[in-house]
C-alpha cells in the first residue's frame, strides 16, 4: 500500500576470506535476489562484486569512472549495433546488451560485458530505509566464470581476482580508450559532510578574495570526488601552497623573540651565531616543519577541536591507533603535543604513505605504501574530511578584502 512502511530484512552474505556482509531487502525485492541465487553469493572484499556458486560466475559492476556516465554509443558498436538517430541521446544501454570477449581457444574462460543482474542493480543502490525501486539504475557488469577462482584459498583468490580485473580493465582502456573501475561498497565514512547544513539559506556577496592558484587547487581536489588518494594529495598541494609565507613568519616570530630578550647583546658573537642559525632555516626547513607552521598560524586550536566534536564516529577514527597503519592518532587530551602538531604529523604521515614509495612495497618511512583501491583508501573518508577542513582554514586566514566590497 502506498504510503505505508515497508519491512526490510537484513540478509548477511559471506564474504571471501571470512565475515559476512549484511544487505536488505523488502517483499518486492526478494524476488529478484531469489532468482539470482542469492545463497549461493559470496562478496568479494570490499568490491560491488560477488562470485554465484549456484549460477556460475562472477559479476563485477563497473563505473565509467571520471566520465561519469558509461558510453553507449561506443559499447553497442562493441556489441555489433549501431544506435538510429534517435536513440544516439539516451541513456541507457538496452536490454539485450551483451559483449563476449574473444578467446583463442575454446579451453579459455569465457568473459563479457553486459547489463548488471536485477539484484546487483538492487545491492548497488541497497539502504536500511527506502531501500527499493521500482526502477534499477541501468549501469554494466563485468562477468567471467567463476572456475578463475573456484577452488583457491581466499588469499589466492583475492589475489587471481585483482589480476584478471585489473588487466581487463587496462586492456579496454589500451584498445577502447574506456577508463572503467569497480564499483565498491561505500564506507559511511566517505559520505556527504558532517556538519550540518542549511540548504534555504541564502549565498551571500563573498567580503574576501582568495589565491587563485589555492583555489585552483581547492577545486581540484573537490573535483576529485571518487578518487581518494587524488583528492587527498589535491587539498595537501593547497597547505603546501602556502608553505613558503608561512614557514617565513615563524622564522621571522623566534628572531624577533631572540632579539627582543633583554640578555640579547648584538655585539656577543655567540648571540649572533644564534641569530644566524635561526635565518639558515629560511626557505630550508623540512615539509613536516613548514607544514606544523602553516597550521600553527591558520588554524586556532579552539576551532580543531570544535571540527573534532562535530561527530563522534570522526573523532573516534582519528583517535583510533589501529585504523590506518603508521600514522599518528589524534588525542585532543594530550597535553604534552599541541593539537595542531598532532593533526600536521598525522597530515604528513598519511602523504608519505601515498607518494614515498619504493620497489619494495613500502613507503620511505618504512610504512605500507597506501595503494589506490585498497582498503585503507577506503577509509580515508574522515581524513579527507579533516585536510579538506585545513585547506579552507588556510585559504581563509590567508584571504584579502575583495576589492568590490569597498
């Protein structure tokens, strides 16, 4: 009955390798997951994919990536058809859409792309509330036979599973210039804000003008949306921007306060051996030090801690030890470490992880290299959340009037 509260139950579903992963479902859906064999399913990690023991396969739903819609035109010339003029605008891809890959011998796994199954369309839109749809949002599957990896331990598994997608997924970029990815489950930490906002009110005349190039940067990294590690390095290059000016000031800061002591003698050699070392530092300080600078002088420690309370969930990341390897954990309680020291250590850490990287598989600090599409990607939803809340404390205290206010 319209109007009326739908039922949803919860179905845990195993997961390669062990633990189980929960989706929902209601009366109208059920149908579509007992079609598919639905307790035959095992997920596989944290990807939109799942191996079906039953049917005898492995879907993968695939995102067009930065494009953001995939390419219709192009896949169903793939499939052999050539869309009318009429159909050239639409959207969605049809019905009977399907490629089968090209092998030499008939020994090989079979492979191709079409049009999600009605349950992976439901599992991608899948919520606690509001859960189905009449309408399945269109998209496209990866599908190949699930002997690949039948039978293997589910390290062995994970492993043959990133090797078959990962040089599928180049060699359609390297033949078709198509640039898909694996859709993944959405870690609620990768969600919208935290903060509240209030969408009826009204934007205002902007009273500041910002550096170009930081706002650049700024929307760069705002642009970068299902990117994690790209968005994250985009608003670490708006901090670094103003590094140089930043960094001069605390120089400028601790001469000023070696000057300013009455034991100061400007003509004891060791007093201005003092002054020289202090200058030295100019433009030659470390990353991790022009970085705790710039924080030190953009953000207040009263406004950190006012973003740390905004929500409990972030704060609990962040203070978490164990939730992202090698990096430092934030506790607003330690009084031996200023707290915007704390945020720059963890801030750099996290960027060394993503950009240090050697042969061997770690980064320079001796870390794991923080790999894109891995899981502690995943999970860099909360600090994403805090640099990007630097970068605009930055370009903030870094502002001028604007011009047009006058």
């Amino acid at each position: 009955m319209e109007g009326s509260r739908i039922s949803l139950i919860g179905i845990n579903i195993p997961v390669l390798g062990g633990g189980f992963r929960k989706i929902y479902s209601d009366e109208r859906a059920a149908t579509h997951f007992i079609e598919a064999d639905f307790q035959s399913w095992t997920f596989i990690g944290e990807y939109l994919a799942v191996m079906n023991a039953a049917q005898g396969f492995v879907e993968i739903l695939l995102s067009p990536g930065q494009t953001r819609q995939f390419p219709v035109r192009i896949l169903m010339r793939m499939a052999g058809k050539e869309l009318s003029h009429e159909q050239r605008g639409l959207p969605r891809l049809p019905e009977d859409f399907s490629v089968p890959f090209e092998s030499k011998s008939e020994a090989m796994p079979k492979f191709r792309l079409g049009l999600p199954s009605s349950a992976m369309g439901l599992v991608r839109t899948n919520r606690r509330a509001d859960f189905y749809h009449d309408y399945i949002p269109s998209g496209l599957s990866l599908f190949f036979e699930k002997r690949l990896i039948e039978g293997m331990d589910a390290r062995s598994a994970a492993a043959r599973f990133k090797e078959v997608t990962d040089s599928v997924l180049f060699e359609m970029d390297l033949r078709f210039n198509l640039a898909f990815d694996i859709l993944r489950f959405r870690d609620n930490q990768v969600a919208g804000p935290v903060r509240r906002v209030d969408y009826s009110a009204k934007p205002n005349v902007p009273a500041l003008k910002y550096s170009p190039e930081a706002a650049a940067l700024y929307r760069y990294a705002r642009s970068s949306g299902t990117m994690p590690l790209l968005s994250y390095l985009a608003f670490y290059q708006v901090l670094e921007h103003f590094f140089p000016a930043y960094y001069e000031r605390a120089i400028i800061t601790r001469l000023q306060q070696a000057t300013m002591d009455p034991l100061f003698d400007p003509h004891n050699k060791s007093h201005l051996s003092k002054l020289v070392q202090i200058s030295a530092g100019r433009g030659a300080g470390s990353e991790r030090d022009q970085l705790k600078a710039t924080l030190r002088y953009c953000i207040p420690a009263d406004e950190v801690e006012e973003f740390l309370r905004e929500s409990s969930e972030r704060a609990a990341f962040l203070a978490d030890k164990s939730a992202l390897a090698e990096v430092r954990a934030i506790s607003p309680r330690d009084a031996n470490y200023a707290l915007t020291d704390q945020i720059a250590e963890r801030v750099y850490q996290i960027r060394c992880r993503i950009v240090h990287s050697k042969d061997g598989g770690t980064a320079a600090n001796g870390a794991p290299m923080l790999l894109p599409f891995s899981t502690e990607a995943n999970k860099l939803g909360y600090d994403t959340q805090l640099i990007k809340f630097l970068a605009q404390k930055a370009l903030i205290a870094s502002a001028d009037r604007a011009p047009w206010t006058t």
